[in-house]
C-alpha cells in the first residue's frame, strides 16, 4: 500500500516540549520518517520526573527522542542529535551520551592542570592523549555537520562562530598541534582549559546569565561607551595640567587614559604607578574616579536587574508548564461518550468557566497556559444553534507529532483518513482523531496554521498550492504544507481516502462528495474520484446504510436512535485547487469527502456520537472491501 517503506513499531512518550518515541523498530516514509503514535498524556512529565531521583528520572525517560519541529532524520542522526542537542535529560541515550562528554571534559582538564601545564598526559600516556583528542574531534565535526539541525541556521558556519562554537575551536588546537608533535607558541597550550567551559551547556543557570546581558546589551554597551568618552576626556584634561609641571610622569594623554583604567580594576597588573602633581590634576583625577565607580556599577545594576527577570520568568515559565500539564491531563480522560460508547474518546472541549473553576485559575493565568501551550486552542461556540452570537468560549485539545500536525500509519490498513482543516474548525480534530484512532486506520492531519509569503492561510479544502503541487512547482509553497502533501504523495494506489471536513449549518446533516461538479450524482469517466459505476453505488448504498438508524447510549443511560440527513456532490470537488482532486491525481486512489454539519461538530453529544458511529461504520466497510476475502 505504500510507496517503498521499511516497517516500524514505535512506543511513545511526551513532556511539555517534545514528543518522545521509545523505539523498538523504526520504519521510515518515502520521503520523511513518519512518527506514528499520539501524544500520551499519561507519561510523567518533565516537572514530575524532577521531582524523582536520579536512577528513578533515568528510568521513566523514553530510549530517544525525536523532536516533532527539526527536520526528520534517519535512525543513526536522530541518536547523534538527540546527544548533542544540550537536553541532558532528554533521554535514556542523551543522559549517557552527555555523561560521557562531561566526563571527558573533566578528565582532560585535570590532565592538564595536575600536569602543571605540560605537554604530557599522566592517565595512561600517549593513548589517553590519542584517545581524548579524538573524542572531542569527532564530536566537534558531528556538531559542524549537523548545526542547523540543532539550531544554529542553515549554515555550519553559525555553529563555528558560536560562542560554544569558538572555544571548542580554540580549545581543540593545541589538542592536535600534541597529537601531531606541531611546535606551539609559548602560553598557546592553555587554550585546552578553555574546554571546561562547554560544561556551561548543561547548566541552566548560564543560560539565564546569557539571555539577561542579550536582553540589556545595548544599555550596557551604550553606558561603558559614554564612560569611556567621559574617561578619555577627563584623561587629557589631567595630562595638560601635568604638562605644565617638571615632575609629571605622564608621556601622553594615553598614557593617562591607561593609568585610569588602573585605577578603577585596583591595578592589579601595576600600570597606574604614577600619580598627578598638580592640583587641578589631582581635582579631576578626583572625578575620574568617581567614574570609575559608574563605570562598573551602572553596567553591574542592569545586568543584575536583567538576571532576576530572567529568573523570575523562568519561574512563571515553570508554573504555566505546572498548569498545563493538569489541564491536559483532564483531555488525556477516556472520558468522551461515556462507558456505553463503542469507542475510547477524550473529552471534546472544556469550557473556560469549567477550567477556572476546576483549576483555581483567573482568566489570564488560563489564557497564558492556552498562548503557551502546544496542544490547546480556544474556540467560540454557541450555547444556542440558533443564535446568532458565539457567546461560549472553550478550549479544546488536539493531537501533534509532525510538522504540520498529526500523522499515524498503519500498513496493515489500506484507508486514510484526512483532515486538512483541524486547525480552523471547531469538533472535526476529535472525530477525526477519535475515529481514525479506534479504527487504527492511516490518519493524516494538519492542525498547525499555515501561510503563503503574503501572510495569508493556505490549505484547507482548496488552495492554490495544491496545483503547484500537482505540477510539480514545489519551490514557493510552505515547506510544512509541502510535508502534509508528500505525506499524503507516498500512499499507492490501492488506497482508499475519506477526507473529513465540515459543512455549513444550511446544509444537511452529511455531504458525500466524490469529486463531480455540484449536483452531479452519476459517475462519469475522468471526473469522479471512484474507480467505477458499479463501486461508487457500493459506497453511496453503505454511506445511506451506515445513516440510517445509528443507535447510541449515552452517559445518562438513555440509548437514542437518529437518521442523519444525506446529500450528494452538492459542494463539488472538481477544480485543479480541491485537496479531493489533488489526492486523485497524485495517488490514483479512490477519494471522497464527508462533509459533517457544524451543528453536528458544536451540538450535543448524543447528535455528536451517534454521528461519529455512523461514520465509523462507513470507514470499516470500506476497509473490509479493500480487504476482500479468497
């Protein structure tokens, strides 16, 4: 059914920043590896594996992780990323992999300190020497080969003239000048000591040190420039009030200038020996010094206040994580349809009163947990189909673990659910997922927003890219909209697509399109997405069939009967910009669309889950015909 793919069974597990996979075998897209699992509410979090020990952390980490937002990777660069990516407690393979990185740096610098700054190598000789200088050579080139895969651009060139970068650099040149018995000038050896600060990667603490001076950068350097002016000024004004004196012992204003800066640091490094003769000299000296405390403490108070905001948002960042792990751990609740339903559902919204109420939050502490949050969205419902106002807010939860959104392959399945509009609609996220999930069926779904060059949405049901993408002209189409199509590019022939989508609420209860022109209901060669006649009345009598008296039990143990309302093509999916057309084209398969009325998708749960078993009967009788028995 697929196009040339190996096979993979993956386990998954997730914090609040990354989707984690514990891998047992992978198999690879075509094109792009496929993460095939959802998101498991139910795995520790980061904030509760802190809460454990060290052995106790280790062992609830996943094997590897895979990070949803980086390019996708082939097995072997996944476990060289997932080590060099500075998350130490990223993994099972990043603990051990960082573990031996740190305790390299270690040993080689005390090395070289017990050493006494020589040449030599006291653990074990020329092999250590051989042995370590390796070590931090190879691991200096894999960081250069995949430095925009862990976030310095597209070119291997921002990793080198990083900070971390240069002094890997810097530190590893006297490392090989040893190894190849090079002559190194005097002092050039201590440039190895500079290795032990790439520990810093592994300290948070530096980072906030970095990310406050960045945040206050150009007041401090603003305040040392006009220090500095104000110095040098100062500075020629004593040097021509000692000119006129036999016993100055200043040559030039530099000369002065120097002796100033000596001054402020306590001349440590003895330059600021001589001292001003004349009064008016001494007076301005006087006020130079008084500088020289600005010079320091101005600079000091803005990094010092930068620090503690830093602090103290890591902080708030901290208790946001905190508050949405509790929140998604309310969707992660099998909960949805109640115990009578056929299949395992999460709840479909919460509304924001029920939220704060629930949680103790205020409103802006629950809307920071929603803006911050990767898996929740707000949405405007009405608390009445008939009004004409959305007056209830909600949130809802969705599922992501590619670039686009979602995606979960099944070779043994030959149907593949779509749902282009997740991302826009309200209710259709959940049918899709809920039915796509307890079918175990091919799903593909994009839930993230995306845009054009001129900012504006594309994707959907239509757009414009699908027939670029249709003719091949790939460069000006958003790449993550390019991977959501590739996806959908790497199924065969012998598929079957039901594109879920959602109708207007004039419409009726379903819409079954398969790609005429509106209002077309016969088959007709070249534009009906159905191999056949004789196929399409098969799967127009099972779609009547599965609509006719859905029978359902809901949570108050009432069991109801509906029949949902049909109508045929009366959207059409016939214009080269349609996601149905481009499907047909690409693949060759057959394709149809549901389209599910909006008062279906926001209605109440007995119309909601009567509606998904109708539809759930519909995909499982297309299964069983792409599966026909001897």
């Amino acid at each position: 059914m697929y196009k040339d793919i190996k096979i993979q069974k993956i386990k998954r597990q997730d914090n609040e920043k990354f989707t984690r996979f514990e891998i047992k075998k992978l198999r690879f897209h075509t094109k792009n590896p496929c993460s095939c699992l959802t998101n498991n509410h139910n795995n520790p979090s980061t904030t509760e594996l802190m809460n454990l020990n060290l052995y106790a952390r280790f062992r609830n980490l996943p094997f590897i992780q895979i990070r949803s937002d980086k390019p996708k990777q082939k097995k072997q660069s996944n476990l060289i990323i997932d080590v060099l990516d500075d998350d130490f407690w990223g993994s099972k393979v990043s603990v051990i992999g960082n573990t031996l990185i740190v305790t390299a740096i270690v040993l080689s610098t005390l090395d070289y300190v017990l050493s006494n700054g020589n040449a030599g190598y006291i653990f074990s000789n020329v092999f250590f020497m051989y042995l370590i200088t390796v070590f931090f050579l190879t691991e200096f080139i894999l960081r250069i080969r995949y430095a925009k895969e862990l976030g310095f651009g597209s070119s291997t060139w921002n990793y080198v003239f990083s900070f971390l970068g240069i002094i890997d650099l810097l530190s590893l040149i006297p490392m090989v000048f040893d190894l190849l018995n090079l002559p190194m000038f005097a002092g050039f050896g201590a440039l190895r000591i500079l290795r032990l600060w790439r520990v810093v990667r592994y300290i948070p603490s530096f980072g906030a040190i970095s990310a406050a001076f960045n945040s206050k950068k150009e007041d401090i350097l603003t305040s040392l420039i006009g220090i500095m002016l104000l110095s040098l000024t100062l500075s020629s004004l004593i040097f021509h009030f000692e000119s006129a004196n036999r016993e100055n012992g200043f040559k030039s204003i530099l000369e002065v200038f120097i002796w100033s800066i000596g001054k402020y640091t306590g001349d440590y490094g003895a330059i600021a020996l001589n001292t001003p003769v004349s009064t008016m000299a001494k007076v301005v000296a006087t006020i130079n010094g008084l500088l020289g405390i600005a010079l320091f403490a101005l600079p000091a108070g803005l990094l010092a206040s930068a620090f503690i905001a830093q602090l103290e948002e890591q902080r708030k960042k901290k208790l946001i994580l905190e508050r949405i792990g509790v929140i998604r751990k309310h969707f992660s609740k099998m909960t949805g349809g109640g115990k009578h339903y056929k299949y395992k559902a999460q709840p479909r919204w919460a509304s924001v009163d029920f939220l704060q109420s629930k949680f103790l939050l205020s409103e802006s502490e629950l809307f920071e947990c929603v803006r911050e949050a990767k898996n929740l969205r707000f949405r405007a419902l009405k608390s009445d189909p008939n009004s004409n106002i959305s007056d209830l807010r909600i949130v809802e939860s969705f599922q992501s673990n590619c670039s686009y959104g979602y995606r979960k392959f099944n070779n043994q399945s030959k149907i593949v659910v779509i749902n282009a509009i997740g991302h826009n609609e309200r209710g259709i996220s959940h049918l899709a997922y809920t039915l796509a999930n307890n079918l175990n069926v091919n799903f593909i779904a994009r839930e993230f927003y995306l845009s054009n060059a001129l900012g504006n949405d594309i994707g959907g049901n239509s757009s414009k890219e699908y027939e670029k993408y249709v003719l091949n002209e790939h460069e000006d189409i958003n790449p993550i909209l390019v991977d959501f199509l590739e996806d959908i590019d790497s199924f065969r022939q012998d598929t079957f697509f039901v594109v879920l989508s959602s109708a207007a609420s004039g419409r009726k209860d379903l819409i079954f399109e398969y790609g005429n022109t509106p209002e077309t209901q016969d088959w007709v060669q070249g534009v009906t997405t159905l191999d056949s006649q004789a196929l399409l009345e098969e799967v127009t009598q099972e779609v009547m069939s599965a609509m006719t008296e859905i029978e359902y039990t809901g949570p108050n143990q009432i069991t109801t009967k509906t029949s949902l309302s049909v109508d045929f093509n009366s959207i059409g999916h016939n214009k080269n910009n349609s996601l149905h057309r481009l499907i047909r084209e690409r693949t060759g398969a057959n394709v149809i669309s549901l389209y599910v009325n909006i008062k279906i998708l926001t209605g109440p749960d007995n119309l909601y889950y009567s509606t998904s078993i109708g539809l759930a009967k519909i995909i499982e009788r297309l299964e069983k015909k792409m599966h026909p028995t001897p």
